[in-house]
C-alpha cells in the first residue's frame, strides 16, 4: 500500500515538473506569436502580473507547509495543490506575453528573466519536495525561500524601457570601470616588481621573460587605458542624457532606447577582448584591430545618441569632445605601435 502510494504521488509530481519544464521551454523558445490587443496599458499590466507573483508567493508558500510535518498528504491533496501551483505558472506566462514588443525589446527581456526565475524556483521546489520522499527539509525551506525572494523582487523590477536601459548601460559601465581598476592594478604591481595576480588567472609563468612588460609594451598599455577610460566616460554621458531626457510612452522614443542599449551591449566583450590582448606577450596587431574595433563602438553610440530624441543642443559640446578624445587616444596608441 505504501509502495502504490508513493508511486501515485510520484506520478502527480513527475506530471507537474514536466509542465513546468514545457513552460521554461516555451519562454526559451522564442517570440510568440499570440495577438496583442490594441488597447494594452503598461499601468494594468503591471497590476495583473504583481498579482500572479503574489499568488505564486502564497500557492508555494501552502505546498511547503503541506510537507512541512506528518502526515505525509493524500494524493489528492497534493494533486489540487499543485495543479493550483502550476495554473498559476501559466497564468504568469500569459500575462507576460501579453507584454508588446514596441514597449521595448530590453523591458521585455528583463521581464521574461523575471518570470523565468519564478517558474525555475517553482520548479525546483516540486523536485526538492519530491526528492526527499515527501518528507520535510532542510533544501525544501530553502527552496521556498528562493521562491519568495524571486516574487519579491517584483517591486525592483523596471517598469518601462527607459529604466530597463538605464539598469542595462549602468551594467555596462561598472564592468568597464573594473577593467580599468585591473589593468591599473596590473601596471602599479608591476612597477613595483611585485608578481600580480594577472598571470596567475591566465595560467603563465610570470618567471618567463617572454610574460613580463617591454617599456613599449606599459606606453601601449597606458595609452590603450586611456581609450578605455573615453569609453566609460561615453557611457557615463550617455547614461545622464537618458536620465535626464529619455521618453518611453511613444514607440519610436522607445525603439530609439532599444537601439541604444544594442550598443552599449556589445561594449563589455569589446572591452574584454581589448583587455586580454594587453597582458603579456603582447602582440601588437591584436591590439590594433581591438582599440578599432572598441573605438568604432564608441563612435556608433555617440551617432545614435547624436540623433536621437534624448540628445539637446546642450549635449552636443560633450559629444563633439568625445569623438575627438576617441580620435586622440587612437592616435597615441598607433604612435606607441609604431
């Protein structure tokens, strides 16, 4: 009797974990193509899917503290709970696609994260739950846990494009800022002879000569942070610009934002792979098609920028200043090449 028991509880888990699972597949798969209504209000979509986290916070919440002691609950207990559990997990997805694509790509993208991680904590309580035969845990309280902070997030969630782009370059900025910070660090640890962290992390030999700095090599470093440096500093204009004139109620202020936040995105790898080039040994045509390639990006943000509605006749002196400080760390780093 116990064995049949357990292979029925099994069944109704193993059948919501599988649905869950479609879910996940689905959100992951792509676009969908249900029809948006003409007469869509952001203020009412927020409002109805606060809603559905609150009631997956609550629904989640009741199922744990179903196991949370004996008796173990009968199948139909479990089935209704978790049938309650998962109609709220499609009604999550269904309100998210109720989110159109022209109230911005990056809102929708930061949204559909949201509503990923609920499903993924949802999903990963019923497997806990399951796991541990039905018996209250240890990883089941933490796995309820996870569920609340997930909902609870809803309240930092960006409301509108604008703040999910601000949220998106601030990303960017502060990764070019670490960047700078490390190779900075690098230089001053090297100066002192001191064995940096830098070879380590890349697996050298920091006693090979052929891994240590030429004199050409610090002017080339010094000039290609520079750049860097301009680059954060186009991200950090860009970023007050957006504060402080960015629309998100017309679709093509929102677009604009989208097109924007596209560049800014390809900043981080550029700078990566820009930054791994300068480590010891250096090679100098690498170097050159990556400050190029960095520079280039810069210049494509401050053009989108130039034209778009959040630029004034005020922001033109800063960005006319840009694209010469872009131009003048370039032309340093090719006379250290050379």
């Amino acid at each position: 009797m116990a064995e049949m028991l357990q292979c029925n509880m099994d069944n109704v888990f193993d059948t919501v974990l599988g649905n869950l699972q479609l879910i996940l597949d689905e959100l992951h798969g792509g676009e969908t193509r249900r029809q948006i209504g003409e007469h869509f209000k952001l203020e009412d979509f927020w409002i109805k899917i606060g809603q559905v986290f609150k009631s997956i916070s609550k629904e989640a919440t009741k199922l744990s503290v179903l196991f949370s002691k004996p008796p173990v609950p009968t199948v139909e207990e479990c089935q209704s709970m978790l049938n309650s559990l998962e109609m709220n997990a499609v009604a999550l997805i269904s309100v998210f696609y109720g989110l159109p694509k022209n109230r911005g790509i990056v809102l929708r993208k930061s949204t559909k994260q949201a509503v990923v991680n609920i499903v993924e904590a949802v999903q990963l309580l019923v497997s806990k739950i399951k796991t541990n035969q039905y018996q209250s845990s240890e990883s089941q309280l933490q796995s309820t846990g996870s569920v609340w902070e997930v909902c609870d997030l809803f309240d930092s969630l960006p409301k509108n494009n604008k703040t999910a782009v601000l949220i998106k370059i601030n990303q960017v900025k502060d990764l070019v800022k670490d960047a700078v910070l490390e190779l900075e660090e690098a230089v001053v640890s090297d100066s002192q002879g001191d064995d940096w962290q830098g070879f380590e992390d890349l697996g050298l030999d920091n006693s090979n000569e052929n891994y240590t700095w030429s004199e050409k090599d610090k002017d080339v470093l010094l000039s290609c942070i520079g750049l860097l440096k301009v680059t954060r500093t186009c991200l950090k204009k860009v970023t007050l610009a957006l504060k402080e004139n960015a629309q998100w109620e017309e679709e093509h202020h929102v677009a604009q934002l989208d097109d924007i936040a596209d560049i800014c995105l390809t900043v981080s790898p550029a700078v990566d792979e820009l930054a791994e080039s300068l480590y010891p040994p250096m090679k100098y045509e690498n170097v050159t098609i990556r400050t190029d390639h960095l520079a280039g990006i810069s210049r494509n943000l401050l053009d989108r920028t130039k034209s778009s509605h959040i630029c004034t006749e005020g922001d033109m002196s800063w960005i006319e200043f840009l694209y010469k400080a872009i131009d003048h760390n370039l032309e340093k780093i090719s006379g250290c090449i050379i």
